[in-house]
C-alpha cells in the first residue's frame, strides 16, 4: 500500500519514463523500419541495467539499432568488430612500459566505454570471450592485480548470426547467462521492406543515421532505472516468476534449466515494460513479454528433444501454460 501511495504522488515521474520512451523510439524510427519489439527490448535493458545479445541473420539491422541507440544517449560509445585472431588484451587493453620513467602503465582498451557493441561475439575463440566475463557481472577490470572499474552507465550490446558457423565459437554458457536479453529477430514483412526500399531509395550512403540525435544523458538514464527499480510488484507475482524459472529445472525436455539470476533478470525487466506501458505496478503480461527474450539463452533441451525438432521458445511456452497465473 506505501509503494502504491508512492506512485500516486509520483506519477510525473512515470510521464518522464513515457517521454524518454517515446523520444527513444521517435530517434530510432528515423532510419529503422518496423522492429518495434527489439525496439522495446533495447529500451527496457537500458531501463534495467543489462546486457543485450541481438541474434539474428545477416542484414536485418542488428548491428544498426545497437550503434542508433547508442546514438539517442549522450554517452561514450565503441565498437570492438571479434574476430577469430583478437586476443583478450585487444578488448580490456595492455599494461605498455615507459622507458622514461621505467614504469608499467596501463592503455585501456575498447571495453573502457559506457555503451559497447560487440559485433560478431561468436566470432572469437573462448580466450577472448572470457575476457568479458568479469566486466560483465562485476562492472570492474583486474589486470596486473590492478582494478579498474566502469563508469556509469555501462552496457554491452552483442550481436551474432545464429545460421553461419563457420569459423564460429558456441558462447560458453557462462557467458549467455550475463545477458539480459537474447534477442531473435527474423525478416521484416513484405509492407515493411517495401517502406525499407521507400525511404533509402534517394540515399545510398545512409546519411539519414545522421539525424538520430541524443534525447537522453547518463543523469537522465540513472533517474529513469531509479523510478523503475520502485515500480510496485505484487509477491504473488514474485512468487509466479519464482515457479517459472524452477519450472525450468525439473523439465523432463530440458538439459539444462535457468538460474536465479534468470528470476532476476525477468523480475527488473518486466519492471521496466510496466514503467514504459506508463504504468507503477507489473502484470503478469509484462511479465510473459520479458520471459522468452530473458529465458531462451539460459536453457538447453535435452538431446532427444533436439532431435524431434523442438525449441527453446517451445519449451518455455510449454511451461508458462502450465503455470497458473496469479489474479
């Protein structure tokens, strides 16, 4: 009751979230066509603080609306292009000797930005991905027994071809399991490349990306996970999330089911959809919207399962439907 007496005397503050959501999109839909989804993904990882991995086939903006959301924020930003012979210190950086002062001194690498694209994360062998490892969970670099830690905010936004695989390296699962997101998008619709075809046609070297302008900065993105992180969740929904991710666990078509830091991860999202849907409370319908994208990296099927053609989205349907939703 004192969380949702906290709302009603703070609902401007959910209007800043709705204005910062709608600028976001205005930005982005400039150059990107349809994709409102991934879209509304990418903002609520923003909103909640965590990774994002875009899985996806080759030319279907993957790579371009991770680098236009980097855009809409006034932050820094990189891009670190993995390929199979990048070694981890090409990521974190390498400590260079300085023959003036006979001193070791530490060049930080790409990593060291508040918004970074990994493009290709598959591409590079597990040496290197290990590397991201600690920065991702910890938000922090050891290196010479030195610690560095991140500014805020700190994001990592990945992207990977889920059907190329050669000269590819599967994501340990270690890894999977610090994104937030995996994000499967597929082919736009006949109306929606018709509109592609429509608004590129008298330019060929992308110059609109240039009007993408940032709407928002690194005090603005801490108040808005601020006012999301009090958005009022319900303990029966607390408790439905809590069967979902167990549900996972005791799956006869599961190898492997998700970890509390799933539970998490579906928790602070839906969190964030409910705050962007302008409202102070979650729905058990944030809560499905949030379930596949955090879900579907953090399972694996069993073998026989595999073989009969069944998938991670299959699955996790299979179990939400079983759950009875809380009223």
């Amino acid at each position: 009751m004192e969380e949702n007496n906290f709302y009603q005397e703070t609902s401007p503050e959910l209007q800043q979230i709705a204005m910062q959501v709608m600028n976001i999109r205005n930005e982005l839909k400039k150059v990107i066509v349809g994709q409102n989804k991934l879209i509304d993904l990418l903002i609520a990882g923003i909103f909640s603080g965590g990774h994002i991995l875009i899985e996806g086939v080759p030319g279907i903006a993957k790579t371009l609306s991770a680098r236009l959301l980097a855009r809409t924020i006034n932050t820094n930003f990189s891009r670190i292009q993995f390929t199979p012979d990048l070694m981890p210190t090409d990521v974190l950086g390498t400590s260079v000797f300085n023959q003036k002062t006979f001193e070791f001194t530490f060049r930080k690498g790409p990593i060291f930005s508040n918004i970074v694209l990994i493009d290709e994360i598959n591409r590079s062998p597990a040496k290197t991905q290990s590397a991201l490892f600690e920065v991702m969970e910890e938000q922090q670099i050891t290196i010479d027994g030195e610690t560095y830690k991140m500014n805020f905010p700190f994001y990592v936004i990945a992207t990977q071809n889920p059907i190329e695989q050669e000269g590819t390296y599967k994501l340990p699962e270690a890894q999977l399991d610090r994104f937030l997101f995996r994000i499967k998008i597929t082919y736009p619709s006949l109306e929606e490349e018709k509109q592609i075809l429509y608004r590129f046609k008298n330019d060929f070297t992308n110059r609109q990306q240039e009007n993408v302008q940032p709407v928002l900065n690194a005090d603005e993105l801490k108040t808005c996970r601020d006012i999301v992180e009090k958005v009022f969740i319900k303990e029966e929904l607390l408790d439905y999330i809590a069967n979902i991710v167990f549900s996972t666990r005791n799956h006869g078509d599961l190898f492997l089911g998700a970890s509390p830091r799933a539970s998490l991860a579906i928790m602070k999202s839906s969190k964030a959809i409910a705050a962007m849907s302008g409202r102070n409370f979650v729905t058990p319908d944030d809560i499905h919207f949030v379930a596949y994208p955090v879900l579907n990296h953090r399972i694996i099927l069993s073998p026989d399962k595999e073989l009969e053609g069944m998938d991670t989205e299959m699955a996790i349907k299979s179990i939400i439907e079983k759950i009875e939703v809380p009223r």
